[in-house]
C-alpha cells in the first residue's frame, strides 16, 4: 500500500503572538489581582491582618480532591479569623469536570480551574498546592480511584506535608463512604499521608533529598454537631474586613464559574454549621489553631526558650504596639516597631545559629518564617509597592528586551528605598540602566542558548515561578529588608487588559492543521490541503519557505 500525498498545497500563515494569558503565581496570599472586594495593598485592613498573621504561629493543611470541594467559610475563618497560615491541597486540578462556560476540556479546562481555584484562594487568604493526580472524571468506587492514582498521589501529599510542615491537618472528605471515588478516596489518603510524613522510613527519596519526617495533628471536618468537636464560627462579623466570615468565603466560591455556582451561592448548604473534630486524643480547642508567637518558646522548643524566649517576647511587644499604631494610622510608628520587632527576631536567630551545639533544625525554620511575615507587614505598613513590566511577555533566546520598574511608599514611613534590582536566571544580564524621577529603564540581555529554570517540584504549586523578578531593598533605624514583585506584560485588548508572565520561547513555532486525518489503506492517494501557521516571536523579520513537491508519509505511518 501506498501511502503517498500527490501534492502538498501549503498555505503559510504568519501571525503575531496569540497567548491566552496565564497567571504568575503569587508569592502568599493576597499578593496578586482579584475582582475580590478585600484589598489586597498597602490599605489598612491589609496591614492589621499581616500583623495578626506574625503573632501566630499555627500552619494548618486543609486536604481536598477538587477545585470546588473545599469549605469556603471554613478555611476563610482559620486565614483571616484566626490569623493561622493555611493551605489548601487539592489532590487535582479539576480537569475531568463539567464546564459551564465554554468548549475547554481535560488540560485547558484543568488550567481554568486552576486559576479560579487560585483566585478563590486569594479571597480565603490561603496558600494553594496540588499533587500530580489526575481527574479522570466520575469515579465509582474507591478502587477505581487509587488504581488510577496509584502510589503518586500519596508521595505528593506526603511531600507536601514535608514541605508545608503544618501542625494541623484537615481531612475535608473524611468518614465518606459513598458518591465520587475520588471524594472517598481523598478521605482515606490524607490519614495515610499524616502517618507516613511523621515515618522517617517512608518514602527515602524524599529524605534522600534532604527532607526531614513532620509530624501533624490529624483533624476532621464534620458536618453535624458531635461530642468534643469544635464549631467554627463563620458567621461571626470580621472586626478588620466588616464581613462575615462565611460571606467573604462565599465571595471566593464565587471564582469557580466553569462549575456554575452562582446560581445556588444562596443556598442554606452555603450557611449551614461545619465543626472540626478528632478521633481519639484530647478534643480540639481553639486555641491550638492559633498559637500565639510566645509559645515557639514556652511550647515548641523548651531547650532553647532562654536563647529565644526574651527576643520572641520584645517581638510581639513590638507587634502589639505596630498594630495600635496602625489602628490610629501612624504609619510612621507602625514601621518603627515592625523594624524593631524584625531586629529582635533576627538577632534571635543568630543567637540561635551561633551558641547552640545541635540547636534544633525545626526552631530555626519556624524563627524563619516568623522573620517573613513581620517582613511582610512591615512591607505593606510602608507602603512598599513593586512596579515591574517588560515592554514583551516572550522571551528569545539570544535577544533583548526591557523592563521598567517602579515603586511607591508611604514617604512618611519609610523616607528612602535603595534603587531596585532585577532577579535573573544565571546568564542573563543588564546590560542598561536608565533611571528617571519615577523609575529605572532595564535592558537585560538573554544568552543564546538560555533555557527556562526547571523546578523538579514546581507541580506543587499553582503556577511556575516567575522568571525575572524585581526586587527593592530599604533600610528604616538600621533594619533592612526587602521585597520582589514579579515581572510581569500588558496587553490591551478592546474589552480588557490582560497581565502576561515572561516567558522563554522558540524564536518560531509551527504547527499544521488538521491536527488529525485518516488516509484509506489501499485507495489511491487523494491531494489533501495543510494549513501551517507559523508563529514568530523574534524580534527581527522570519522568512519562511515551503517545499510544495509529494510529501511521503509511508514510513511515518509504518505502511508497507
């Protein structure tokens, strides 16, 4: 049989860049755009809750199958009620669901409802991680579900834990037994994943590559009232955003449109109660989901509470005073006793790093965190806010192209800010700086053969890193510190403006259409028609050439 095309009548098409605009992810919550109604700058509800957060210290892991699945009140309570650092895991990404707003499907649909589920997130005011396990759509049975899976799914959730290291984590599907294998399945992982994080054996890879075993509190979510569980209160009003709890949730839950949720938001199944429980062991109290800075000291590290207890109570001495300060919109004492709460924890950990024989690796990590988020408050009490846009979203290799950053601040606050700097992949180089009175001109220079920084774990999170970032440096009463902002591209379309990461891309791209065809074995050959669109994201001007003689396909096809 002949596998043979007479003819090849090629229509070569070029056209300009035609990305449908993805996401960078953000560095913490409430970090990036949202139609949200909370604010997400330098504004006064923002700064309170920053600084609640550093006077907690509790994480919490909140484990799902689906975008979709999760507590909306729930996790908004533990976030921005409690001030507690939570995440949300969901075991996929949702790309075997329904999809109320268009034609998308499997990966393009998991891609949408990644970024809804991401968007909600910023509502919650919560982290977001993903294992790699796929939603192959309705699943009848558990064992359906785990041979699909399979010993993937729990690996990720058990690096995750490793990764996130929470006190506490919350079994969204726990007890069900019935409805969507993945739903069942989900509530049997995550206990197996709880006990096999705190298991040093379990999973060598992973300690292979220098992570250590955690060891969480299992938690369950009930909904109804029982003996020892622990209702949580999301109808209570937020004393820092005005809004209910539950409310504000609902406004996150209201991402998820492909799902069409808008339509039943009202429903009573949206206010009704939802308690946090345990099986065995002491019952659940509220204090241990927001355990206060001090207790790293009194609770956590006994060993080391005369190195670090006196720093950890002149931190949260200072934050108090920060957050009064902040009440009465004295920006500039807010600042001051940031600094000085950054001072102390800083100190601290020196202390802790220099005059310690095997000082517990664990206190070091916590003091760590701790230092970010007094950072971050300290960030958005100045005002501190990064500008950084590249005049292109693809990046070629062997080219250049130019980003403009610029900042803003309370001056009263922070009355000077060093000249902000790029964050570049190795090679990459500025090769310009124009500065002017609202900003600095980069022009940074791409090596030939650059190709984009790979994260062996970036599944985890919502989206890839960004790949140039912009960062500024100030120092207030002798404390420094600093914060990025991705890098980031405008388009402008007649209905709206659309924010683009950087990416590295192929000076040109093709690809032919149809994607797919059927040629008859044992007919004659028949001309068929190709369209080849040709996507140029070089800066200079491509040429193009087709060769229009019979393209064999005999050997591609394995036809004799």
């Amino acid at each position: 049989t002949q596998g043979i095309m007479r003819r090849w009548l090629a229509t070569i098409v070029l056209i300009g860049v035609a990305l449908a605009p993805v996401a960078a992810q953000a560095p913490g919550p409430g970090t990036s755009r949202t139609d949200s109604t909370l604010c997400t700058g330098p504004c006064l509800p923002a700064v309170l809750e920053a600084i609640q957060r550093a006077r907690v210290t509790t994480r919490i892991l909140y484990i799902t199958a689906h975008p979709d699945d999760e507590a909306s009140g729930v996790l908004t309570y533990l976030a921005r009620g409690l001030g507690a650092d939570v995440a949300l895991l969901g075991i996929t990404r949702g790309e075997g669901g329904q999809n109320a707003l268009g034609p998308e499907q499997a990966p393009q649909l998991g891609i949408l409802r990644t970024a809804e589920l991401e968007a909600a997130t910023r509502t919650y005011g919560t982290r977001l991680f993903f294992t790699r396990a796929p939603d192959f759509g309705y699943s009848k049975t558990t064992d359906e579900t785990l041979r699909v899976w399979g010993d993937a799914a729990l690996g990720d959730m058990v690096r995750v834990i490793r990764t996130f290291r929470p006190d506490i984590v919350v079994n969204h599907w726990a007890g069900v037994r019935s409805g969507h294998g993945h739903h069942q399945s989900a509530g049997l992982l995550t206990p197996r994943a709880v006990e096999a994080a705190a298991d040093p054996n379990a999973f060598p890879r992973q300690m292979a590559s220098g992570m250590k075993p955690w060891r969480a509190r299992l938690v369950r979510l009930a909904r109804n009232e029982e003996p020892g569980a622990l209702r949580i209160p999301t109808a209570e009003i937020s004393l820092i955003w005005g809004e209910s709890y539950g409310e504000i949730g609902r406004q996150g839950f209201a991402r998820h449109r492909t799902q069409g949720v808008a339509g039943f938001l009202g429903s009573p199944f949206f206010r009704r109660s939802l308690f946090l429980a345990v099986d065995g062991g002491p019952a659940l109290e509220a204090r241990f989901l927001a355990a206060p800075l001090v207790s790293l000291a009194d609770r956590r590290f006994p060993t080391v509470s005369l190195l670090i207890g006196p720093s950890l109570g002149e931190v949260e001495e200072s934050l108090a005073a920060a957050q009064k300060a902040a009440e009465r919109l004295d920006w500039p004492a807010a600042a001051r006793s940031l600094a000085g709460a950054g001072r102390a924890v800083a100190g601290a950990r020196i202390r802790l790093a220099a005059e310690t024989a095997g000082f517990p690796e664990e206190a070091c990590w916590e003091l760590a965190r701790v230092h970010q988020r007094i950072d971050d408050a300290l960030v958005r009490a100045a005002g501190l806010e990064i500008s950084a846009r590249a005049d292109r979203s693809e990046i070629v290799a062997g080219e250049s192209f130019t980003v403009r950053v610029e900042t803003q601040r309370r001056a009263e606050a922070l009355p000077q800010v060093e000249k902000p700097t790029l964050v570049l992949p190795e090679g990459w180089s500025v090769t310009r700086e124009e500065a002017d009175p609202n900003g600095v001109r980069f022009t940074v220079s791409v090596p030939k053969d650059a190709k984009a920084p790979t994260d062996p774990n970036a599944w985890m999170y919502p989206w890839p890193a960004p790949l140039v970032k912009a960062r500024v440096r100030a120092t207030l009463e002798g404390y420094t510190f600093e914060t990025d902002g991705p890098v980031i591209a405008m388009r402008a379309t007649s209905t709206s403006v659309e924010t683009l990461p950087l990416r590295l891309v192929p000076a040109v791209t093709m690809s032919l259409e149809p994607r797919q065809f059927i040629l008859p074995v044992g007919q004659p050959a028949k001309p068929m028609e190709l369209l080849a669109r040709v996507h140029s994201y070089a800066a200079g001007a491509v040429k193009v050439t087709a060769d229009t003689g019979p393209i064999h396909l005999a050997a591609a096809l394995g036809v004799a």
